[in-house]
C-alpha cells in the first residue's frame, strides 16, 4: 500500500470578527458560532446550543516553529521550536532565554523537536520530558527523554542527565505523523500519542508501538496493569490501537483520556479513549486516501470504537486542551481545539450525546499550541516562522 503524501487540507470558510485596535497590540474578537458542516458522524446530528463567548486577544510574543509549551510552577514558560531550540519565557519582562544541553533533533517535513511536560513532582526533583525525532537505522523516529532542569543561574538555564526512556519502534522512512504528544495523568502516569508514521498497517501491529496511545511509568517503563502488559515487551506499553495521527491528548474534568486526531482526506476525530479499544485505522475511517481510493466508514464496522464527532470538511487538528478556569465561563469544562488549515480554535462539548461542537474561534493564522494559565486565561500558540504567542482573557 502506498505511502500517503503530506496532508493536503481543504481551507474552511469560518465565521467570526477579528477587530485590531489602533496603536495597540491588543485584539478584541466576539466571535460568532454558526454551527460548520460536520458529515459522517457516527449518529444523527442534533441541534445544540451555541455559544457566543466573548474574548479579547493580546499578542505577546514571537517563536520560530513553535511546537508546544508549558507553565512551570514559577509562572514562567517553556517554549518549544522544532529545530531544536527550548525557550523560558518570562511574560511579565518579555525576556526569552534559550535553554542549554538540548539533543540533537532531526528536522524535517513534520518532525523537530516536539512536545515537553514537567513531571508532577517537578519542584522536588526538577525532572522536564522533551519529545523529539532523531535519525537511526531504518529511517527517523520519535523519542522521548527525561532530565533534570537546571534554573540556578538565571541567565543560563540548562537542562541536565538527558536519558531516552522510550521510542517509537520501528524508525522507518518518511518525515510524517510522528504525533508525539505527552502528558502526564493524576495518577502520575505517563502518557504517549503516537502516529502511524504514514505507514497504515503498523496502526494495527502489536509488535509496533505506532499508531498507539500509550502509558508508562515516569521512568518510561510499562505501567502492570495496562491491558496488554502479559503479553510482549512493546504490548506492554500499548493502551489503545488503531490511530492515525492524534495530535493533541487531554484528560477531561471527570479525568477521561481524550485525543483528537487528523483524518485522511476528510474525517478527522475526536475520541475517547478507552482502555483496550481499537479504533480502526486504516481499515475504517470517516474518510479517504488522497488518491481517492474509498475507505469504509466507521459504522461498517462496529467493533471498532468509532470517534465520537468527526469532522468533513476537516479542521486539521494540532492540539487539545479542556478549560477549566473561570474567565470563560460559556467554555468551562469543554474541549478546546487548536486548528491549523482551519485556523481556528474549535470549541466542543463532550457532556452532551451526541457530542458537538458550539463555537469557533476564527484566528486567521494556523493554531499549533493552547494552554490554560493559573489565571484562567489561554495561551495560544500560531504555527510557522515568526509565529506569535497570544493571551485570550475576558473581553472588558
């Protein structure tokens, strides 16, 4: 089966205002919330409520090839650039500091350095875990690595002991779909996104830990109690099987694992993920291949968990979060997701059966990142060179 080219994604028309204010970096939006055409979901559309949630956007900041960020405890930021580069940002004096003793990254088509988490106990042990591509036998593949942040000399932070706890098995050819989103749970688990790398079949290959989600302890070890752990030493790690390219990974208020994913051409996900379930791909999706060829539909196949919304014409999606601050409160408990081709930022409720989306936020610039500050303002992330750091807070 052929390799898929790089994602070619239709643009979506979305609606909304963007008003910049004169001789300010500061933005007001009040976005609108026309409900997009969504096709193939896997039950009956329902009409729901809308939201018109108001906000105000400041523009804070510029990265080149942002890919993610995090808040450390002492309110500053860390920053991600795909070619290799970790910033602390402190956003009260707009300093931004380039942290040493980072790996080596294989930059290229999708890959770079990825994502980064601190570790639960971060104050106590200092441990930060980076999320990178590197090259070896076989092609490129993902890693992830764990090391100690060194912050005693303000002006030349460092990070420490860096030790790849996990990788993606096997490195094959190819720049796409690396995924490699991490997070750590309430249980202080360890959990991975990780991409079918274009390949397909691996998505359904227990001897691949491709196209999986995935669940360690923080020394990157498999955790006893995942469903496959009895089995071999890659079944081990493995929680769920059978996607594609999941993007963005977030717990929910109700500590439910959620992950969105980039579809074909056409039908891109949102799902919960279950322990043990399989979720199809490549043998069902709600959309295509690139060369047209017809891919059957989730509801062909019931014993495969479907998404619980898809997206046709597609969003694109980078990333993943669920508000639980109070700045927002039309947002509060719902899924936020960051859209690149769509640029936007798509706001889903999940409490609601069938699960849909009731707002979009119309950026005009592809989404790559979002986070909740302890504030309860999101930081948002654009995708690209001279991408700029933005501030969503209640509009005044």
């Amino acid at each position: 089966m052929k390799i898929f080219q790089q994602q070619i994604f239709n643009t979506i028309i979305l609606t909304g205002t963007f008003f910049l204010s004169a001789c300010s970096t500061q933005v007001s939006s009040s976005s609108e919330s026309e409900q997009e055409k969504k096709s193939n979901h896997a039950s009956a559309m329902q009409k729901s409520k809308q939201l018109n949630q108001t906000y105000q956007v400041k523009i804070i900041e510029t990265f080149n090839e942002p890919w993610a960020m995090t808040a450390l405890p002492s309110g500053q930021f860390l920053v991600t650039e795909r070619k290799g580069k970790l910033k602390l940002f402190n956003s009260t004096t707009q300093q931004q500091i380039e942290v040493q003793g980072l790996p080596k990254v294989a930059y290229g088509g999708q890959g770079g350095l990825g994502d980064l988490a601190v570790h639960p106990q971060f104050e106590q042990n200092h441990y930060i875990y980076l999320s990178y591509v590197e090259a070896g036998q076989g092609g490129y593949g993902a890693v992830v690595a764990r090391g100690e942040l060194d912050l005693t000399d303000t002006k030349k932070p460092q990070i420490k002991n860096l030790k790849t706890i996990w990788q993606q098995i096997p490195k094959v050819s190819g720049q796409g779909h690396y995924s490699h989103r991490i997070l750590f749970g309430t249980d202080g688990k360890l959990w991975l996104s990780s991409g079918d790398r274009q390949k397909f079949e691996p998505a359904q290959d227990m001897k691949s830990n491709l196209g999986k989600i995935l669940r360690l302890n923080d020394d990157g070890t498999p955790v006893t109690d995942n469903p496959f752990f009895s089995q071999g030493a890659i079944e081990k790690q493995i929680w769920s099987l059978g996607h594609r390219n999941p993007l963005g990974l977030a717990f929910d208020l109700k500590n439910q694992l959620w992950t969105v994913e980039m579809g074909p051409k056409g039908g891109d996900e949102l799902n919960r993920v279950i322990k043990g379930q399989n979720y199809g791909y490549p043998l069902v999706s709600n959309g295509d291949h690139y060369d047209g060829t017809d891919i059957p539909d989730h509801s062909t196949r019931p014993e495969f968990q479907a998404p619980e919304i898809s997206w046709t014409p597609v969003i694109s999606p980078s990333s993943l979060i669920f508000y639980k601050g109070n700045q927002f409160p039309a947002w509060k408990n719902k899924a936020l997701i960051g859209g690149l081709s769509s640029e936007a930022i798509v706001v889903v409720d999940t409490e609601v059966r069938p699960v849909q989306e009731v707002q979009r936020l119309k950026m005009k610039q592809r989404i790559r990142a979002l986070l909740e500050n302890q504030d309860g303002s999101i930081w948002v992330l654009e995708d690209g060179k001279n991408a700029r750091l933005l501030k969503l807070v209640a509009k005044d």
